[in-house]
C-alpha cells in the first residue's frame, strides 16, 4: 500500500477505504478514531472487556490472561500531560502480561532535537510490539500509523488523544460504561445525551458524539461557550446520521426546558490549556482554571433532572461537576475510570488477536 500522508488521512473519512488502513487480516490494528468502529464491533470490545474483567477475579483467570501477551512490549509516548489514561493503558498492558514502557517527558526523547514522527515510530518499531501515543498534534496518530504501514515491521498504534480532535480510547470507555448503566433502559439507542465543554477542542467530547452515531436515534444536546461551539464538520456527520442535534450555549435553560428527558450528561471542563498565549495543550501555571458559570453543573439543578440520568466525566475535574453529585444515583465518573482499565485491555486483546479467545473462554466458564 502506497497511499502518501494526506491519502492515508483522508481515507479515513470513507468507511470502507478507513477499514483497508486501519484494519490487517479483518481486525483493527490501528485505533484512532471513534467512526471506526462498527456497532458490532463495539459491543465485541465491551464483551471482551466484560471477559477480562471477570476472568481476572479468580487466580487461574488472572493466570491465563496473564500469558496471553507474555512477551509482547508496548512502548507509552505521552507528550502531553496525563495521569489516568496513561497509568491505565500501564494497567491494562499488565493484565494481560505484556510489558509497558512509559515516556511521559518528551524532553528526554529525540523529538526534542527536531526527529520527525516517521523515524521516531520506526526506530520505536524496532523495540517494541506496539505504540500507544499521546500528542498534542491532531494528526500525530495518524502519521505514525501512515509511516509504519509503509515498512516492514508494521506495529499497531493506539491513540491515547490526539490534540482537540479525538480520544478514542476515552469513547470506548465511556460507551462501555454508558451501556452498562443504560442496560435495563434497552442501552444507548434512543436514548438524549448532553454533553457540555469546548466542543470545538475538547477530544473526549467529540469522540463520544461520533461513537453515539453508530446507534438509532440518540438526541445529542451539546452546551458549549459560542467560542468553542461544536464545528460544521462534527454537526454534519451527526446530522449525516439522521441524528438530532442542539447546540445551546448554558446548561441551566436547557435542563429547565429538557431536564426530565435527559438520560446522560456528559460533563467536562473547559480546555483552557489551548487558550492563546499557552504553548500548544499545555496549560498555563498562572491562569485561572474553570470559571464559567453557564458550563457549571450546580448541585441545585438536581431538581430539573430524574434521578436515574446517568452522570459523567472524563476527569480531571476542575469546578464543572461539584462534589455534592457523588451522592447523585447515576453518578459513574469512578466506574468510568475503572472501566479504562478493562477496555484497554480489551484494545490490546483485539489488536494483538486475543480477544475471541478471550470472549470464548468467558462463555465457556460461564461468566457471561
Ligand atoms: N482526560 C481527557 C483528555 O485527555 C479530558 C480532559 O483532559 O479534559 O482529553
């Protein structure tokens, strides 16, 4: 295959050329977007991440999933700041006995002295099994997984957030923990979703939206300051869906007209480290953080909003979703992280090739 970087990128926008590069032998190989996946394919994940997780609870399960990637080497690039997702992509490595190495300080490696991304990714390939990468450039993924499926030893690469664009990663786990909690509901189709920040640079929200488009008929109300409002490109792939979308600029109008239908909220903060005068996704010391009242999820607005709405966050937090709504019934912002863990996991099983395996041997013992 012999597509140049900006062929490589704009397959991606067409379903069936996205699977031929992305995909080897029928199985996602690089994962860095949310339209990648097909519903079926998402509910395949969670199944395997719902396999790992109970497989892990007794010794011999913990054994077997330990051996299944004995051997294999995941190199961690986080160039931009994180505790969570890489400590977790860390975790999920290690359930399944693969070996982790993480490089959280970019001064330290070679692009601190002008390497480009292809030799950078080739010379990792040389090492390791696979590259899960953070990086505040939208397209970092995207070039590293284009230079590699130009060589010989063609590794899987994982987006771990890339710049304001995506955070795939984040989506799935947050559908994993959305379908779980929606499970008596009849899951995630149908359902309204009301996801409030800067849409226009906020990765984890918009990765969700599109993940929310391989379902029928979800209403997406999204809450977002005029600056950062939601751009024409995410609300015509919503709207290419059939699926209907709003774009308010405060919560509290929208939860004293529509409260009652809301079944999810996502909530995040505002992404100031992208505000002018800041180097590139790294925040700045002096700023003062989250400050927008009209994107705060006051604890009195409980009374617009049913009980059983579920409530989430991709964290960190900063004043959008007070303390007070851990007591809320539908608060699942710890499960959510929890959750990380086993659909990482469930990443690296499919990538690697583990994962009907895996699904396999949860239904035999009878954990599914
Ligand atoms: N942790 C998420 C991200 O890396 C959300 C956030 O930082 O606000 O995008």
């Amino acid at each position: 295959m012999d597509l140049t970087f900006e062929e490589f990128r704009d397959s991606l926008a067409s379903r069936s050329r996205r699977a031929k590069v992305l995909k080897r032998d029928g199985r996602h190989f690089f994962v860095l977007i949310s339209q990648q996946f097909s519903k079926e394919e998402l509910d395949n994940l969670c199944d395997t991440a719902t396999a790992i997780r109970r497989l892990d609870r007794h010794v011999d399960g913990r054994e077997y999933l330990r051996a299944l990637l004995r051997g294999a080497r995941i190199m961690n690039l986080f160039a931009q700041p994180s505790t969570r997702t890489a400590e977790s992509f860390v975790a999920a490595a290690d359930k399944l006995g693969a070996h982790s190495r993480l490089v959280s300080d970019i001064r330290t490696s070679s692009f601190s002295k002008g390497e480009s991304v292809e030799d950078s990714v080739r010379t990792l390939s040389s090492f390791f099994d696979g590259i899960v990468a953070r990086h505040p450039d939208d397209d970092f993924g995207i070039r590293a997984a284009w230079a590699l499926s130009k060589t010989q030893r063609t590794i899987p690469v994982i987006s771990a957030g890339s710049g304001k664009s995506q955070h795939v990663t984040q989506s799935l786990l947050d559908f994993y923990t959305l379908r779980y909690s929606l499970a008596a509901k009849g899951g995630v189709d149908g359902k309204t979703v009301m996801i409030v920040g800067d849409i226009a640079r906020n990765r984890a929200g918009r990765s969700l939206a599109y993940l929310l488009t391989k379902f029928d008929s979800p209403t997406i109300h999204f809450v977002s300051p005029r600056a950062h409002a939601p751009d024409d490109q995410l609300l015509e792939y919503i709207r290419g869906h059939d699926i209907e979308v709003h774009v308010h600029h405060a919560i509290k109008p929208l939860l004293e007209s529509h409260g009652e239908s809301i079944d999810a909220m996502y909530m995040t903060r505002l992404q100031q480290e992208w505000d002018k005068g800041n180097v590139a996704g790294q925040p700045s010391t002096e700023q003062k953080l989250g400050t927008a009242d009209d994107f705060i999820l006051h604890h009195d607005y409980r009374k617009f909003i049913r009980p059983d709405c579920v409530l989430m966050h991709p964290l960190p937090r900063v004043n959008e979703l007070p303390d007070e709504w851990e007591e809320h019934p539908g608060f699942v912002v710890w499960r959510q992280v929890r959750n990380g863990m086993w659909i990482r996991a469930a990443v690296f099983a499919t990538v690697f090739g583990a994962d009907e395996e895996i699904r396999d041997r949860g239904k035999r013992l009878g954990l599914m």
